[in-house]
C-alpha cells in the first residue's frame, strides 16, 4: 500500500473518467478523489461544472476533450448519465477514445448492452449499477460514502459471447470495475443483464409505479386525507418525489420486466379485491404472505445494517460472500452461483 | 396552572382509564403520567401487566375490577384495544360503569360508532383515532411522546343524533376528548366518522395492502431480488412487517371504503399497464401526476415537521387552525369546515 494515496494492489489500475457528475457520478468523484485515485470527469450543465471545480475537483463541461484525455490516460470510462443520454456518449466514445474500457452506472442494463453492441464497443463495456439512488439528483445531492454496504451489480454477459470465453484484456477490464465498486466500499453483486432487469423491475421499479398511484389515490381524496396521513403513506409515496423523468427513464426502458412485475401485482391486487368484496371481507391471504414475505427479506437482505441505531462500527453483511478467480476454469460458473445466491464476490487473485 | 403536577385548565377535568397498554394506551398512560394527570388502567396480558407495574404504573390485568374503579372516580374510559375486542369491552362498560363517558383510538370509526349505538352508550360516546401507528405493538413498543404533533381524530356524529343539538354532558365529553388528546399534544382535527374512513382508507390501509402485495412480488424475485433491495423496496414494504392480524382488522372492518381506494388504484395501474405495453412504452401520466400529487402532500402536510435535520426547538404544524367554542350557536358549521380542510383546532372557551 502506497502510505501517501493510499492505493493498494487491490486498487483498480487505471484513472477513472465519470462521464456525467450527478448523484452517482459525483458521489464517486469525491470518493475516488478522497482516496487519492486519479479521477477526472465531465458534467454538461455548466453550473454543476462550476459547483465541483470551486470544491476542488478536476471535472470540465467538455465532454470530447475530457473523453480524448481518457484516451490518453487510459482511463476507466464511467457513464454515468440518464439512459436518454446514453446512445449520444457512446458514439462520442467511439469517435474519441478507440481503446479506454466503458462502464456504466444506468439502472437498466439491456437496453444499455444493446446499445453497447450497435455501437461495436461490446469488447471493451462492463456493464454496473449500483443500487443507491435516492430522490433528489444533480451534483448537489452528491456526498461521500453514498455506497458504503450498497450492492453494485456487474454484468458478465460478454463472456459468453465466444465459445472459447473473453480475452485478457476484457477479464482485466472486469476486475477493475469490481475493483473500483470495492474501492467506494460497495458489494460486487454479479448479475447477467436479463436477470438484473428482472430483479430491478421488483424492488426498483414496480415500488415507484405504485408509489405514484397511492400519493395520486391519497391526493383524489383532498385536504382532510392529506392531513391524516402519517408515516405509512409518507414512506410508502416517498419515492414518487423523484423527478418524472428519471422515473420514466427507469420504467420506460424496463418495460418488459417491469410488465411481468406489475401483472403479478395487479393479481394479487384482483384477488384481494374480491376476498375484500365478500359477505366476510377477508384479507387473510395477503396479510399473510405479505407479511412473511417482508420478514424473508430482512432476514435475507442484511437489513439491520440499515438501522439508524446499530453501534456496531463496522456492519455486517447480511449477503453471502463467494470468492472468483477472474478467468480461472470455473470463474463463469463461480459468477452464475453469486447471480442465482445475489452473493456478494470477494476478488481472490489479481 | 398547578406548578406541582403541571395541570392547567386547559387540561381534561377527570382521570383517564386505558383498557388496552399496547403501542397507543401504553404511550398514553406514560405520557399522562409524566404530567401528573391521573392515569390508570388494564392490559389482557399479565406479562405487559406486569412490566407496566414494574416500572411503577397504576395498572391491572382485571377488566371488570378496572372498569368499576373508572366509575368510581367518574373517569373517562379510553378502549385502546384492536376491534375485534371492541364489542365485548363495551358489554362490560355497560354493565359495569352506567356513567363514565367513553372514548376509542380503533383505527376504523364506522365501526365502532355502530356497535356503540348498538350497545346503547352512544349519548356517552366520543370517537378518536390518533394517527400515530408504527409496525410494532404491544407494552414494550409504548413510548413517551409518541403523539408529538401527530394528528388526531375526533368524531362528532352524535350531534346530529336530535334536532335540539347534543346535550352538555356529551359537550363537555367531546371537550375533555379534545383536551386530552391536546395534552399529549397531538393535533385535533374533527371528523365525521364517515369521512374519517374514507380518507384512512386512502392513506393508512391502502398503503398496508400495496406493501403487502410489493413485498410478495419482490420475495418472487428470488435471493437476487432480495439482495439487490435498497432504500425504496424498504421504505415501500415498511408497514408490511406489521402485525397481520392487526392489518386485517383495520382492512376488513374498513373494507367499503377500501375498496373505492383501491378501484381508483387499480385504474391507475390497469391505465399505466395499457401505456407501458404500447409500441412506445410510457409512464408519462402516472409519473407527473404521481410527483404533482406527492409534492402537493408534503407542501400541506407540514411534512417538514418530520425531517430529522430540522433545527427548530417548536416545529410549525402545516395544517391551519380553526377556533371552536363547543356548544355555541355556530360551532357545528365550524367542526364542518375543519373536516373538509383537515384543519386542527383550538378550543376557545372552556
């Protein structure tokens, strides 16, 4: 370990240029730069640009100049803008920067990959998401340790791309993103494109469509319901305060996965409707299942860690933790088994 | 004001008899205590019994013994149990307490109105229902000042029961109610009970079957699901760790209007399902009028009174306030315009 920067062997081995300096992008900013981790980016809104220049940071509202200094530094290339923006980053990668490996940190990763292959870059893309949004965005919402304990999904689906598994150079670009999610404190979580999108339209985005209907049904019912509600409909609506079009970026572009979720919803919706209909309005049913079911997920998801009165310095993770040799025999199996367990993934050789 | 046991006038007249020490009448009889008010009352469970004793509460495990001692000091009799224990609690007030007025915290007040006028005691009966739930319950989830600012509901049906208006016992009820509930300072707001369960339906007891129904369709996701799971899936499926016999009671006893709350929620995400199929998926409606709706609640709400960074040593409510003279010529059509504004009142005159 360098004892002045304090970089480790563990550390990714490259710059990292943050395309994009919002909530994600500019939280890693300053945690890569508190670490002493050569890290660089660009915002377009020239006052955001401003905002992290006057703090101290190395960021410039040119995005082909700062994507031909990637180039020159082989920089790790993080996209870190809404999905809108996505498509237009790419074909300024390509232009500007034929060789620095690609990430991304956009909540819905295949439609990004598809991308990725129309613009030919699918040799040299990792695909990420951390999962630690919360309602507000730009660069003012940035702060440290925003990922500390939060899962930061990486996808693997390139690998599979050629029977005889991906070149060095790609498994080099892989543990380097892992590697960098681990630098901000995360926990790797490997994930294929298909199976992240599934899971995301669950617990991401099937929570914002029915947020939005409850805080519209509170609302339909005028000042005295607004004036009742407590902490049940404040939690349950909160994340229906996040700007529309992220919403609509999110949901719009996981519609597939997201359909699948919300007709299971709208079954047990349906059925519960009817039970409530009869002569003994029962609830049983749900009640039940909804309840054991929340019970499975605290268990499960290392919930206490989230808890405002946990004395423990260092949390506990509630994941299960598998070790991957990058491109050893069995690494893709390795990675198939943290996907199906959603393990966390310690990197054992570098 | 008596500087000994801090009693004003502007406090309630007679000692207060909880039947029923969970979360609501376990965080009352503490908090009455604290301020000299004399507070009594039962738990069915000798254990939270005797944990109340031991830490030097007047309390019992003897219904009727209890009830009786309320008729003696002419007491007001709170029912803080369930629904489910309602009607048999009020037999016994009945047959064992011929004066004291009555009161209740029973989430649903349609209810409770029907069984009390069933019972006869309607003339001695004034509802409550203070919104200041968690998901726990039960003597060990009591706490100290936990209707700080918290809404509470105070029903006024009966005066529309004869021509002539209510007579001044049920007056000085109804004010004693109010005072109480402003003693441990809570903010009244009357209601009707049936505009009560219309608007709770809303905002208590749909969002307990939308985090039921969210919490079972994330758990189908599998151990990935779980653990990708962040801050929105845990906010959203919160009160889905309540109790589920505790849901069912306020869900089936409530279920008319929960079911027009939740016939315009299935609308909505029938609607938004119908958008997001399209060739061109979209999210548009829903998104804007979901944030337009949220951001209307935390603008009326005083939702900035619940913010852990607040600074202010005496947090502004954000609803308006109402003057009311119980029992003056005008003070029905008062109670009225506090109803349809959600408005919490001042008691003018005692």
């Amino acid at each position: 370990m360098c004892h002045t920067c304090q970089v480790t062997s563990r550390d990714i081995s490259r710059p990292v240029c943050l395309l994009g300096l919002g909530l994600i992008g500019g939280s890693l900013l300053r945690d890569l730069s508190a670490l002493g981790h050569p890290a660089f980016g660009f915002n377009r809104s020239p006052s955001g640009t401003k905002a992290a220049q006057q703090e101290g940071f190395d960021v410039s509202s040119d995005l082909v100049a700062t994507v031909q200094r990637a180039e020159q530094e082989n920089a790790l290339l993080m996209i870190a803008t809404p999905m809108p923006a996505v498509a237009s980053i790419l074909a300024v990668i390509k232009e500007h920067a034929p060789s620095c490996g690609i990430t991304d940190v956009v909540s819905v990763k295949a439609q990004v990959l598809d991308l990725v292959r129309e613009a030919g870059l699918v040799e040299r893309y990792v695909g990420g998401h951390p999962m630690a949004g919360t309602s507000e965005s730009g660069w003012q919402a940035s702060r440290k340790e925003l990922f500390k304990g939060a899962a930061w999904v990486v996808t693997f689906d390139h690998a599979y791309d050629s029977p005889e598994g991906p070149g060095k150079e790609w498994i080099e670009l892989w543990t380097d993103v892992v590697r960098m999610a681990k630098m901000v404190k995360a926990e790797v979580i490997p994930s294929r494109v298909d199976a992240h999108d599934s899971a995301v339209a669950r617990i991401s985005h099937l929570p914002h469509v029915l947020a939005e209907t409850l805080a519209i049904v509170g609302d339909n019912g005028g000042a005295l319901s607004l004036s009742l509600a407590a902490s049940s409909f404040r939690d349950s609506t909160r994340v229906a305060a996040t700007s529309p079009s992220l919403v609509r970026a999110m949901c719009e572009t996981n519609s597939e996965a997201l359909l699948v979720a919300l007709d299971e919803a709208l079954a047990l919706l349906q059925d519960a409707r009817a039970h409530l209909s009869e002569a003994s309005p029962s609830m049983e049913e749900l009640a039940d299942n909804g309840y054991r079911s929340r019970i499975r997920y605290e268990a499960r998801s290392g919930h206490s860690r989230q808890g405002a009165d946990s004395v423990s310095p260092s949390p506990i993770s509630g994941r299960p933790v598998l070790s991957i040799n990058p491109g050893s025999p069995h690494w893709l199996r390795s990675l198939e088994q943290a996907e199906n367990l959603g393990a966390r993934i310690e990197v054992s050789v570098f």
